[in-house]
C-alpha cells in the first residue's frame, strides 16, 4: 500500500514516514525544501514527479504549515486517484475539512485528522488521535486507518471539525496563550527567569517547564494554532478575566476574590482528582533528586535525554539542580533537567555493550549430583560479572569437572572478580582445578 507524505521533509510528516514504513506502507515524501537527503535518510523515496505520485498513491496525507494546508490541499485533491484516500494532520480542522469536501473528487475518500502528540514523542502508544470522518466520504479508508492506530495503543476520539475547533481554542488555544503571556511578562518585566529557580517551589519548577517547552518550539506554529476562528472569543474571555482579577486585588476585594476562586472551583469539578495526579508528578521530581543523593559513592549512569550520551561513574555530589560524577580521576558537572538516571538493569546493559569486557576461564570439580547449569546461574550473580558460559564438561566415574568462561566487566579489577567466583565455587563443595 503506497502512501505520499506532503511536507514529509518537516519533523511531523518525518515522524509519520517512520511509523506507517514500520508498518509495511510504501513511502514517498514530498517537501517544498527539496531535501532529499532526508528521504535517504529515512529510507523512502522522494517524489520528482509529484503529480505521476499523487496519481498512483493509495494515500495522500497533507503535513505541511497550517497557513498553506488549504492551498495545499487544493492544488492536490484534484489530481489524486479513484478510491484513495486523502488526510491532514493539521491542528485546525474546519478550513482543511472544508477543502477536501470542496476540491476532493466525489470517488476520493477524505478524512480530517489531528494528532495530540508533537514529533518528540517516540510511540503513538497511549497518545490521542482525533478523527473528524466526514459522513459519505470515508467509509472505506476510516475503518482501516483507525484500526492501524488502535492496533498501536493510539486513543481515538471522533468529533465534527467545528466541535474539534471550539475544543482546541481551549485546549490548545488558550492553554499555549496563557504560557507565552507568561514568557513575555518574564521578558517585560526583565526578570532573571535563571536566577529565580534558586528560590523556586515544586509547582513553579514545573509551570517554569511547561513555559521553556513551549518557548522552546516553532513560534509559526503557535502563531497558526492561535488562528483557529474559535480562538478569539477564548481569548476575550480571558482578558476579561484577568482584568477582573486585577481589579480585585487593586480594590484589596479579598471576598470577590474568594467568591471568583470558589466557583471556578465548583465548575472545574473533580479538583481532588486534579490535585492527586500533580502531587504525583511533584513527587517524581522529588523522588528523582533523593535517588541521585542517595547515589553519593556509587557508581550509577545518568543518559543526557538530548543527546543520548551516557555518564558513567561514581557520584560525588548532588544538589538543587545538577550532579557530579567522576570517572578514572575525571569529574563531570550534569544538570539533573537534562538527564535521567538509569536504574541497575539498564546500567547493566549498558556496561555489557559499552565497556571493554575481559573473560577469564575457571576449571572445577563439582560435588556429585551438582547441576552446571545451576552453578552457572549462581556465578551470574557475582559483583563484575557481565556473563557466564559452559565450555567444557568431562565427566569421570565420581565426579564431573566443568569449564566456566567468566566475562568480566571492563571497569572491574579482573582478578578480583576472578577471586570472588572461586571463593563462591569452593563455598558450594567444588574444587578449583
């Protein structure tokens, strides 16, 4: 099954060629930047002849800028196949959705959709996608595309494009408004955004992420999101509240305040709910700190979330914000926001494939009825030890002698690894050879 990515170049259509080549779809990607490096890199094919690839695609799906989906779509729907299929995953649906009913063919299936999720994100498992069908037009093709999504842990929920817009304006319009606003009375008001985290509470730590993680993405994006035509009542709304707010507290009207808070509260609903799952994620970030300081003179890894790499040592210091390691007399200062610590299994694995590992070969005798096998998962256990294998058995009338190939940590002293493995064989009745 062949399916065309429009704006496949970008990182969200980047993003939907690995998933739908994972799951067996021919890709071809088209991007208005002509980089096919990227198709390369990507393994699929960049479209030359994009109008010889609508044509004889079973899919076309429309990942580009929500200022040019419209015009996108117009100049492509008109092109496409008999019994195909054309989607957009434009975070706006009621111009697109309008766009494909107008310019679409009667025989061309189209479907509106707007995934809640961002190219940062590396699974669709448990993640949102929103479906706007449009009756008549998309009974073949709804059905498959949807299953493909479910399949993969996506949760489905399906709305009119108008419903979907006048959600968004909140959802995303005034929840992405009220962070940049905050980002812009820091930049007003001069404010030594840095400095403040020394005095920061656990709930401004956060809010402090949810702003930088916003500020930190494409600003036309956001730009565009605020375009939804819901979007402007939203943000009257909002000012007007804010504006009363601050009356408030200009006329010191500390009941009117109470008043206002209690009922926002009363409409919210279930605030307990709301309270108990922002303890928790408070409670992650404190849990996090105490395990690094509970890690002071061991040897832990931290993998820097960005970059991929991982440090490796003993930690010797922790405070608010960052982490110290030393590894081979060399000392590493990590700021905790950029890492994460990996737990014994994961720094297992990874000193298995990343460190220069030794073997080292012992020969016992082993007590009568001992089995190897359970012997070898004993020795497993060890302090250093990465693995161990049979390489040898001889059995005589009495007893049986066993050759083990120990493989030992690439860090660890090999001899002492190796001493400690004989220790335990003479513990449990065998006899070093």
């Amino acid at each position: 099954m062949k399916i065309l990515i429009i704006g496949g170049t970008g990182d969200t259509g980047r993003w939907f060629v690995k998933f739908y080549k994972k799951h067996g779809f021919e890709v071809a990607i088209w991007g208005v930047n002509k980089r096919k490096d990227i198709a390369e890199s990507l393994g699929v094919r960049f479209a030359d002849d994009l109008d010889g690839e609508i044509k004889t695609s079973d899919i076309v799906m429309i990942s580009v800028p929500i200022n040019i989906t419209e015009k996108t779509i117009q100049e492509i729907a008109p092109k496409m196949l008999a019994g195909s299929l054309l989607m957009d995953i434009t975070s706006v649906k009621t111009g697109p959705v309008e766009a494909m009913r107008k310019h679409a063919p009667v025989d061309v299936e189209i479907l509106g959709t707007h995934p809640m999720f961002g190219p940062s994100i590396p699974d669709i498992r448990g993640q949102i996608v929103i479906f706007t069908p449009i009756e008549g037009r998309s009974a073949r093709w709804f059905p498959v595309i949807r299953s493909l999504y479910e399949e993969n842990g996506a949760h489905i929920e399906i709305m009119s494009a108008v419903e979907h817009d006048r959600m968004m304006a909140v959802v995303q319009g005034l929840t992405h408004f009220a962070y940049i606003s905050i980002g812009s009375v820091f930049m007003e008001l001069e404010f030594d955004v840095a400095n403040s985290r020394r005095f920061m509470s656990p709930m401004y730590d956060i809010m402090l992420d949810l702003v930088g993680r916003i500020l930190a993405q494409n600003p036309y994006l956001y730009a565009m999101i605020q375009m939804n035509p819901e979007v402007a009542k939203v943000h009257r709304t909002y000012i007007d509240q804010c504006n009363r707010m601050t009356d408030m507290v200009r006329n010191r009207d500390i009941e009117g305040f109470v008043t206002m808070m209690k009922k926002a509260s009363a409409h919210f609903g279930d605030t307990g709910s709301a309270l108990r799952r922002s303890e928790k994620l408070i409670g992650t970030k404190i849990a996090e700190h105490e395990e690094l300081v509970r890690s002071i003179g061991r040897e832990r890894a931290l993998k820097h979330i960005y970059s991929g790499v991982v440090h490796y040592g003993i930690v010797k210091k922790v405070a608010p914000r960052s982490v110290i390691i030393e590894r081979g007399g060399k000392t590493t200062e990590l700021l905790i926001e950029n890492v994460r610590l990996l737990d014994e299994l994961e720094l297992r694995a990874w000193k298995t494939i990343a460190l220069r590992n030794v073997t080292r070969d012992v020969s016992v005798f082993i007590p009568p009825g001992a089995d190897p096998e359970i012997l070898k998962t004993v020795l497993i256990g060890v302090d250093g030890v990465v693995s161990v294998d049979i390489i040898d058995v001889f059995n005589k009338q009495n007893n049986s002698s066993v050759t083990y190939r120990i493989t030992i940590f690439g860090d660890s002293n090999a001899a002492l690894v190796l001493g400690d493995v004989e220790t335990l064989l003479k513990g449990i009745g065998c006899t070093v050879r």
